[in-house]
C-alpha cells in the first residue's frame, strides 16, 4: 500500500486546470504530494483559486495562460512549467470543449474548433509533454465514454474527437514505451461541472447509477494512473461512467 503522498518530489502538468475535472485532478495531485502547474484560457480568477487549493496542500502551483488550440503556447506552458520546477514527472492532458450540433447543421468553423482542441491539443501537448519526461513519466488524457457510446443528439464531432485521442494514446504508449512513459486515457461519463451543468438532468436517467460523477470522482483515478503501483497500465482507456456505456 503507497502513502497518501505517493507523488512526492513529483512534478505536474494539468491542461485546463482551472475548473471542473481538471481543477479537482490539480487539487488531487497536490493532496499526494506533487507540485502542479496548470493551465487556463479564459477563467484567471478560477485558476487563481486552483493553485490556492495546490498551496494551501502545501504544494507549490502555478497557473500559465496557454490556449490549447494554439501550439506555441502548448509547447510554452510545458517550458515554463519546466522552467520552474525544474522537471516534467506528470501530464494531464485535460482541456477540452463541448460544441452540440446536429449532423446537418454543425459549422466547419465549429469542426476546427473542436478538432484544434480535442485532438490536435491533445496530441502537441503529449508531444511536447513527453519530450522532457524521464522514464517513470505519466501522461494522462481525459477522454469521454461518447468514444464508446455516442447516440446523445448533437455529438457527433465531440465524439469523434474523444474516439481519436482513445486511439492516439495506444499509438503514443507505444511509441513511449522504450523511455519508461505510460500513456493512458480517462472516459468519464457525465460528471458535474460547467459544461455539463445544462444537459445533466436530462442525462440522468441514461446513467444506471442515477447520478452524475462528482469531479473528486474522476481525479481519484487520475491520481492512481500518476502514481507508480500504475505502471504496468499503458495505451488503456478507462471508463468511468456510472455503467452508461454498458
Ligand atoms: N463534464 C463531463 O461530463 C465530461 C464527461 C466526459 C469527458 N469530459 C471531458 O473532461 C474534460 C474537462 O471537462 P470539464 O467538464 O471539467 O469542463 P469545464 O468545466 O468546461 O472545464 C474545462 C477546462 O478546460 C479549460 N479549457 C477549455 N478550453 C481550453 C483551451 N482552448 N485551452 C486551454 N484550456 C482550455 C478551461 O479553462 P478556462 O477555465 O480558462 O475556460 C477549464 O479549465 C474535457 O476534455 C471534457 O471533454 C467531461
């Protein structure tokens, strides 16, 4: 059994940590030691108070402006984050957008907007997470249970980009695997944050658990594919979605 601060000394990236899933993984991972630095594009005052939690975990936090649809400010978070810690041990690979639309309607401009995000982001920001990460290194993306069961109206693109980053981190952890880096990917189902706070309820009743994950929910697994008992896990995606995709 590993200590509550399992990730001691250790060194994290979370994409998009400023709320919901990607605030409560921060948060978690500093509870088990580490130090975190995260990212934001639009919420300062939120992120501001996720690395108050880091800190007042005792841990040191850093909060970077860096919009995932842009590669130079990717590959700039993970320098500066380097920069002040010295090192990379974890990456989250959080930041992600929700845009509905019918098949028949859904814009190009609403396509690229999602695919710059949900899938180019993720992948630049593995790229570029992975090349300072010693062996040990932890790359952790958050998927969704839509790659395995869409049928939700309106999802088809957010789907199809959760399905992309599922494939992409078998590619990546194989690619990985010679260094000692673990590429895995989290598939929440519906969970209680901003994105989801107007479709939930009518959700709900799809879930065979009857509820909606609270975010401390998805982190607690996070944290497990951060620490070292993981390490044999690599290129999976786990789903944790109250039973939905069953
Ligand atoms: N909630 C769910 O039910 C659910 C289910 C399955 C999967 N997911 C996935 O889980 C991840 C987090 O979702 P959430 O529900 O926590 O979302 P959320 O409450 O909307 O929070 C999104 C986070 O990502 C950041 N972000 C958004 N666009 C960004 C960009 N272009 N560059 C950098 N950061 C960006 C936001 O930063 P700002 O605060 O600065 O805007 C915020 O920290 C997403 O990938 C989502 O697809 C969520």
């Amino acid at each position: 059994m590993e200590t509550p601060v399992a990730l001691e000394g250790k060194t994290a990236l979370v994409f998009g940590g400023s709320r919901g899933i990607g605030a409560a993984a921060a948060r978690r991972l500093a509870q088990e030691g580490a130090d975190v630095a995260l990212t934001y594009v639009s919420a300062p005052q939120r992120a501001a108070e996720t690395v108050a939690a880091i800190e007042a975990a005792g841990r040191a936090g850093i909060a970077i402006q860096a919009d995932s649809a842009d590669p130079a400010a990717i590959r700039g978070a993970v320098a500066q984050t380097v920069e002040r810690f010295g090192k990379l041990n974890i990456a989250v690979v959080n930041a992600g957008i929700l845009m509905l639309g019918d098949i028949a309607t859904v814009s190009v401009e609403d396509l690229d907007r999602m695919l710059s995000i949900n899938v180019r982001g993720v992948f630049l920001a593995i790229q570029a997470a992975a090349a300072h990460m010693a062996e040990g290194g932890r790359i952790i993306t958050i998927g969704s249970n839509t790659a395995v069961r869409s049928g939700h109206p309106g999802s088809s693109v957010y789907s199809m980009t959760k399905a992309a980053v599922a494939v992409m981190v078998k590619g990546a952890a194989v690619d990985l695997a010679s260094r000692g880096i673990t590429v895995n990917n989290i598939q929440p189902g519906p969970t209680i944050t901003d994105m989801t706070a107007e479709h939930i309820e009518v959700i709900k009743p799809l879930i065979p658990l009857k509820r909606a994950a609270d975010p401390d929910e998805i982190a607690g697994l996070v944290a497990w594919l951060a620490r070292k008992e993981s390490g044999y896990m690599t290129g999976s995606s786990l789903t944790i979605d109250g039973g939905m995709a069953l």
